[in-house]
C-alpha cells in the first residue's frame, strides 16, 4: 500500500530480459534501507527487491505488469519515479494507492501556469472499463507514474493536473513533454462503488 507521495528519483542503470521479463537495476539514495522481498512502487508499479548489491537494487517486472505499464519503455539513464510502502503510523498524505497501474495514458497538452504547469492526458476510451470504475472525476484523486494527484477538467478519456514546482523539480515530471506515456492508477474507491453498483 502506497499514498502517492513520491520520495524521489531513482536512476535506471541496467536493465535485462530474463524471457518473458525484465530485470530493471536501480540506483538511489535509500538502497541501504532496503530489504530482500520488500515492495517499492516504481512510477507507480509495486515490484519487489530481489537483489541489492554495490549501491544497487534489482526489481521483475513480469510480461503482465510490462504490458500495463511504461516500464517496458524504459531505457538506461531514464529516472522512475519511487515510493516504500506505507508505515502504519505515518500520515496518509497522498491517497490510497495500490502499486497497481490500470493502464497508460499519453500526455496530449502542457501548459504552463504561471508557477505551476498544467499537463492533460489522454487514455483509451472505453465503456466497459468505465463501468467498473476505470475513470476521472474533477476534484477526484488520480496516480500518474505514481504520483498521487488533483483530477481538473475530466472528459471521458482525458483528465488534466496541476503540478507545482516541488513535484515537477522532485519526480520525472519534469521529461514528461507532449508525447509521453505515462502509468495511471484510478481511484480504487471509485472501482469499489462501481463494482457494488453492479450488484444492485
């Protein structure tokens, strides 16, 4: 369980094809406090630490999780975004998060606010997933590459947010240019509802 507050970067430096997965090697500041087997969100996508070694950790992506997510598109020397799971006696800053990217989505729009920039995205349109909670609402919360965020301006497939400096300074928010394709996890409160709607 994530809120979606991102601790900061890490840097991709190895990644490497093990069949149908992919071993990503990760470098940041708090490689020393991880364990074997723990959960660390990774632009929003929970993988679990299999290797620590020289500075290093090591997460799997399986070929479901590369499918749902940007992670196959990474490349070596790109920054990913990372969250450790929540401690049960801190503040729920963000909202609740999973780890469990739904689908991608593709920065359309990037507009600068006057000290904040707006950046809108584009998902795929579709009814069914719509029905089960797979969607935005205004003033609702959203995860873009597993930042917990403030939905503005939704249509049925696209949703924009506002981004102040800290987090476009402090996540990989700032390469996110018009073109990007980026995680997104919905409001799992949202899919609960619509789940228990379809029971009535």
């Amino acid at each position: 369980m994530f809120s979606g507050i991102i601790e900061e970067f890490a840097t991709v430096v190895a990644i490497k094809k093990d069949r149908e997965n992919l071993d990503f090697t990760l470098r940041c500041s708090f490689v020393d406090e991880l364990g074997i087997d723990q959960s660390v969100a990774h632009n929003g996508v929970c993988l679990t630490v299999v290797r620590i070694e020289e500075g290093t950790y090591t997460v799997t992506a399986m070929k479901e999780t590369i499918d749902r997510s940007n992670l196959g598109l990474l490349q070596v020397g790109d920054k990913v975004n990372v969250e450790r799971s929540l401690l049960m006696n801190g503040r729920l800053d963000g909202h609740i998060v999973q780890g469990h990217v739904d689908e991608t989505a593709r920065c359309i729009a990037k507009e600068d606010a006057n000290g904040s920039t707006y950046f809108t995205f584009e998902y795929k349109e579709d009814k069914e997933m719509a029905q089960n909670g797979y969607f935005t609402v205004d003033k609702g919360s959203v995860t873009v590459n597993g930042v917990s965020l403030t939905v503005c301006n939704p249509t049925a497939n696209t949703f924009t947010v506002a981004i102040i400096p800290y987090t476009f300074e402090h996540t990989n928010f700032c390469d996110i240019q018009i073109g990007t394709v980026v995680n997104l996890e919905f409001d799992i409160i949202g899919k609960y509802i619509a789940r228990l709607q379809q029971f009535r």
